[in-house]
C-alpha cells in the first residue's frame, strides 16, 4: 500500500516536470525568429542575385541629368553614365535600382559629390542573403559643350 | 435573493434602454435666431500669403444693426502704420450674383485717408453693409507688424469695433516680370532688382551678379542659362564680360518651385516663398552657374558680398533666346 503511493506520487512528479519541460520547448520553439533582419531592419532572404539593374543621376531640381542610359557592366561591376554639360558634379542624387532583396552600402543619404573624377564613387552591392557582395564603381563623364 | 438582483438588474437595463430610444427620438424645436438689439460687425483677412512692401492686404469688415435701432453712419479703418498710397475702403458692398461675380452696391461716399485713418461715411439707408479695406503696405513698415482697427458707428450713437493682427511684413521685396535677352538685357543686378545692357553694365559694374544668356547648341543642352560673371569661362560661351563685372554669386537650380507671387498663373496656387525661407537657406557649395533653365525653373542665388538673397522664377522663355524673370529678394544685412 505504502509503495503504491510512493510510486503514484512519482508518477506525478514526473508528469509534472515532462509537462514544464513540454511548455519550455513550445514557448522556445514559438518564441525563435523564423523572419531574419539584418541590421537595416530589412529582411534577409535566401536570394543570391547581386547586381545593380538601372541608374538614375539628378541634379539638385531633382530633374534628370543623365545623357542617354547608363551603361551597366554587371562584370566589370562597374556603372558608366554621361551627364549633360554644365552640371554641379557636387551636388547630385544617384538613384540605383538593384536586384531582388539586395541592398546599397553605403547608404545614399542625400546629395553626392562626383567632382572628382580621377576618383570614382563605390558601392557595394549585397545580395538578399547578405552573403555576396559586390564593388561596383560609378564613373561620370561630361558631356562636351 | 439572487433571482431578485438578476430581476433588478433587466429592470434597470430596460428602463435604460427605453429612456435612450425616448432621447434620440425627442423632435428638435427649431427657432429663428434673433438678431442681437445691438450693433454688429465681424471682419476677415481676405488676403493670403507674404505680406510684401508695395502689396496689398485685403480685408472685409461686415456691420449690421436692426433696422428698427437705426442705421449705418461710417466706417472707418485704421491701421498701426499709415498705409502706402493707394491704401482706400471700398464704398460699395459686394452681394455674389448667380453668375458667381461680385456685385458691388454704392452705400457711402469715396473713402477718405487721412494719415492712419480711412473713412467711409454713408451716405444710403444701410443696415447692414460689408466693405473691403485695402491696406498697401508701406516701406515704413517692412520687418514689422501691423494691426487694423476696424469700427462702425450707428445713427443710435453706438459704435463698435474688431482690431485685426498683428501682421509680419516681410523683410523681402519682389520684382516682378523683368525681360531679359541674349546679347542685350543680359546683366542682373540683385542689388539693383534691374537688368541691364552692357553699356549700362558698366555703370553698375560692382551689382551685377548673373549674366543671362541663351545658347542653342547641338552638342549639349545649355539653352536658357543663369551664370554669374566670375564662373568658369566655359559656362560664358562668346560673353564678353564688361569692364569691371566680375563677381561670382552663389546659385542652387531648382524646378516647380512656383512661388504664387511670383508666378502669373494663379494656378500654382499656395506655395508661398517668405522670409523663413531665405533664412534657412544655405548655398555653401553651391556653383556660380545655372544651365538648361525651363519654364517654371527657378534660382535661388546668394550675392557674392552675402548681402542678398534671391529667388528667380523662370516666368517664360523663348528660343529667339528671351525670357521674363521674377525674383523675390531678402536683404541679409
């Protein structure tokens, strides 16, 4: 009789401790991240894909000044663009377009100088899964007067 | 005794609900308003925007009294700072015809101004009568502010009155629709709000802050273009610069910014450039050359000794290489 309730009382001591470890797991398991971000707050994916697809250059009216389209070697990793006679070089917006789920660093914030054009501007481009990156360089010329 | 709270407790929530529906069924007695005994008036600001040296501010001061009291005796309008000529009380009250246009009724004889003050004495039967003030804002009163004191007076012996403002008059001025021209009008003076030729540059040598020129060239889109004296020579394609011109003011191209004074077409409608603006603007950076102007483009220039700061408006152009210009001005120092 003594033995019996001893076993009974194990018996639930077990089930109890079976039954915390059983929630522990779940609240683990529903509390992991299954929607990786990186540091930008943006979602990191599996994509691979890494490469700028198009380029856009503004002036500071936010207009255009790009001369015909901008050549993108995505081998060369580089982005050639003409721009229209008489523009500030210093003063200027470029627009990248890039594949899916890539991002730019770094980041464009505002206006970006161009003046110097011994000394092209660099990019990186990094792919979805933030796993390959890639150095592209942005050269401007100007279109003669 | 539970069954009793739970018999309560419906009892309550039925006579709740049934004074609710009771309420939001009652009719609204609906009354006429009475107009008050006593002599009325209300008046608006009718003008927006900058309030600008030369410029108008527009108000409508209404009055009414019941016509048994009596009837309208005068109006006057005055104003903190004498306004600038021009500165009347409209004698008519404006009524809208069906047509949407105003109609104006004669109810008193011409406003007469007489320092600070602008009467209208009527001169019809009128209870009620809305008059239109026009405040042309004098040099006097630039960077400050202005109040107007609207009052009306009664045959009864009442009078009554509203004070509008203060109102900030802008520190910048304006001139509007200057022409320019390749090769002739083609030296802009900030300093001067003036264009001038290149005989007439000389003279102002050490005010001429942009050069206009058009140039119409296959190779490259330099057309319409705003280039102070000092840039790159490039940018001044067969210029030859007159004897002493030669400073360098700083320029930042913008496009659509349409300002409403600025722009003829009221269709821009209410983007105001004001005093702020030229205060928060920084040019450090900036180049002394503005190429490829369009339509509806703009400049905002500071001047090579920092004591102005612009905004040109791109009023129109022409390929026979011609353009009307606008610009704001702020005085920095």
């Amino acid at each position: 009789m003594f033995n019996s309730n001893l076993n009974n009382m194990k018996y639930k001591i077990f089930a109890k401790i079976a039954l915390a470890a059983l929630l522990a797991l779940t609240t683990w398991v529903s509390c992991k991240k299954d929607t990786p971000v990186d540091e930008d707050g943006l979602l990191i994916t599996t994509r691979k894909d890494c490469y700028v697809s198009s380029f856009e250059i503004l002036g500071t009216d936010f207009v255009s000044v790009r001369v015909g389209t901008a050549v993108i070697d995505t081998t060369a990793q580089t982005v050639n663009v003409t721009v229209q006679f008489g523009t500030d070089l210093k003063n200027l917006y470029p627009q990248f377009s890039l594949a899916q789920d890539c991002k730019l660093n770094p980041k464009i914030t505002g206006k970006t100088d161009f003046s110097d054009l011994a000394h092209p501007r660099q990019w990186t481009v990094i792919s979805g899964d933030r796993q390959v990156k890639k150095l592209y360089t942005v050269n401007v010329s100007v279109q003669p007067r | 005794m539970r069954t009793q709270s739970k018999y309560f407790n419906t009892a309550f929530l039925l006579v709740a609900a049934l004074s609710l529906v009771g309420t939001s069924c009652k009719k609204n007695t609906y009354a006429l308003p009475v107009a008050p005994d006593k002599l009325q008036d209300e008046a608006i600001k009718r003008t927006l925007g900058p309030n600008i040296v030369g410029q108008n501010i527009e108000f409508a001061y209404a009055m009414a009294i019941k016509p048994s009291k009596g009837k309208l005796v005068n109006c006057t309008a005055v104003a903190s700072i004498a306004g600038a000529p021009g500165t009347y009380m409209e004698n008519r009250s404006f009524y809208t015809a069906q047509t949407g246009a105003d109609v104006g009724v004669t109810v008193g004889s011409p406003s007469v101004t007489s320092g600070t003050t602008t009467t209208v004495t009527y001169n019809h039967d009128t209870s009620a009568a809305t008059l239109r003030y026009y405040y042309v804002i004098p040099e006097a009163a630039r960077g400050k502010t202005v109040s107007i004191k609207f009052t009306a007076t009664s045959s009864d012996g009442e009078s009554i009155s509203t004070t509008m403002g203060p109102y900030t008059i802008a520190v910048m001025d304006m001139k509007l629709n200057m022409a320019v021209s390749n090769n002739n009008l083609m030296y802009i003076s900030i300093a001067d709000s003036a264009v001038y030729n290149a005989a007439d540059a000389v003279a102002h040598a050490a005010s001429i802050d942009l050069v206009y020129l058009y140039r119409n060239l296959t190779t490259s889109a330099f057309n319409h273009a705003l280039v102070a004296p000092a840039a790159d020579p490039q940018y001044l394609p067969g210029v030859t610069l007159p004897a002493g011109v030669n400073r360098s003011a700083k320029m930042l191209k913008v496009f659509n910014l349409q300002d409403h004074n600025l722009a003829a077409n009221e269709q821009f409608g209410g983007t105001f450039i004001d005093d702020i603006d030229f205060q928060k603007l920084d040019l450090t950076g900036d180049p002394n050359f503005a190429l490829n102007l369009k339509l509806d483009a703009g400049v905002w220039v500071e001047t090579a000794d920092g004591k102005y700061r612009a905004y040109i408006f791109i009023n129109s152009v022409n390929t026979a290489g011609t353009a009307v210009i606008s610009m704001k001005r702020y005085a920095l120092k």
